[in-house]
C-alpha cells in the first residue's frame, strides 16, 4: 500500500535521517545539556518517528533481503542501521520524561474510572458493604505501589537511555545510517555497506 514510499524514496529519506542525526549527535557533543538547540532535539524526534514507521512499512510489506540486482528491495542492514539510528535519536527525549509520575496518574485515572463506572451500585454503606474510605485507601496504596515499582524500573531504563543517547553512539549510527543511504542511491543493489564490502 505504500510502497511509493519505500521505493524509490527510502534511500533518499535515511540519507537526509542519517545527517539530521548527526547534526544531532555533534550538537550534543559540542554542547552541554542546558545550551543544546531544541529545534534540531525535536527534528531529531519527528525523524525518529518516521523512520521508525518507514521500517514497519518495510518489514511487513516488502522482502527483507537482495534477491537480486535488478530487484529493489529493502537489506537487512538498512533496515538494522534505521532501528538503531532512530533509537538513538528517540533516547534522548525519552530519557526526560517523568515515567513513573506518567505511569502512576495512569493508573490512578483508571482506577477512579472503574469507581465511577461501579459508582451507581453503591449503597449508603458504600460498595456491596465496602465503605467509600476503604476504597479510597486502597486507591492510595495501589497508586503508591505502582509508583515505587515504575520508579525503580524508570532508573534502570534510564541508565539504558542514557547509554543509547550518547553524543558518540548517536554520530556513529546516524553517519552509517546517511553511509548506508547514499550508497544505496550510488551502488545498483539494496546492500548499501554490505553491498561495498560484500560484492556479488
């Protein structure tokens, strides 16, 4: 269904990905946390995301493989390098966000809207004997425990996140990820990389 997408423009969109995220990662290596530009933070974002759909196109609507030279299809190795490129660019932004608060007043919105929805079977003494305090307490504590749990995976994910988004790790994918898109456009199979160093 999208295939006009992927061919002929895929190369052209991961070599433009490709530099927009090495634009990203210099910009994070030349400068600290409180002076990088949230302009190119959130094109680095919005390229991410595209990526990262283009590659689900790719993967479940076209063969992941060179089948042969006169066949356009989609390598192994751009779709690998489109992953890790576009999760590094993903890293950052995610690394800032509040997970276990996100996570918690999720799930206090859920369990206030099961209260809600069981509320017209209440009776004076509260829900099928239960009293409203107790309810309301259990609430507290569930939300409380869903906290301290997030809390503890968010840090170990944070590590992971901040690992990811790494000035070096963010130039080295995202400049083989714009290697990998100009040499698909120059060579005349899908291998870019692996095409140069793997010729048929």
């Amino acid at each position: 269904m999208l295939e006009f997408i992927i061919d002929p423009w895929l190369p052209y969109i991961v070599t433009i990905a490709g530099i927009i995220g090495l634009i990203f990662g210099i910009n994070k290596l030349m400068k600290s946390d409180e002076d990088e530009s949230d302009l190119i933070k959130y094109i680095a974002l919005g390229t991410s995301i595209v990526i990262g759909l283009l590659n689900i196109v790719a993967v479940f609507e076209w063969q992941i493989d060179t089948v042969a030279p006169e066949v356009t299809t989609v390598h192994w190795l751009t779709v690998l390098l489109i992953f890790l490129a576009g999760s590094t660019m993903l890293a950052a932004p995610l690394k800032e966000t509040p997970l276990a608060a996100v996570i918690a007043l999720l799930a206090f919105g859920s369990l206030v809207g099961v209260v809600l929805l069981i509320a017209p079977s209440w009776t004076e003494a509260g829900l099928v004997g239960i009293p409203l305090w107790l309810i309301i307490l259990a609430i507290v504590i569930i939300v409380a425990l869903v906290f301290i749990v997030t809390l503890f995976t968010e840090f170990t994910v944070d590590r992971i996140l901040q690992l990811i988004s790494w000035a070096p790790i963010v130039i080295i994918f995202c400049a083989l990820l714009a290697i990998q898109g100009l040499l698909v456009l120059v060579l005349p199979g899908a291998g870019g990389i692996w095409e140069l160093f793997n010729p048929s």
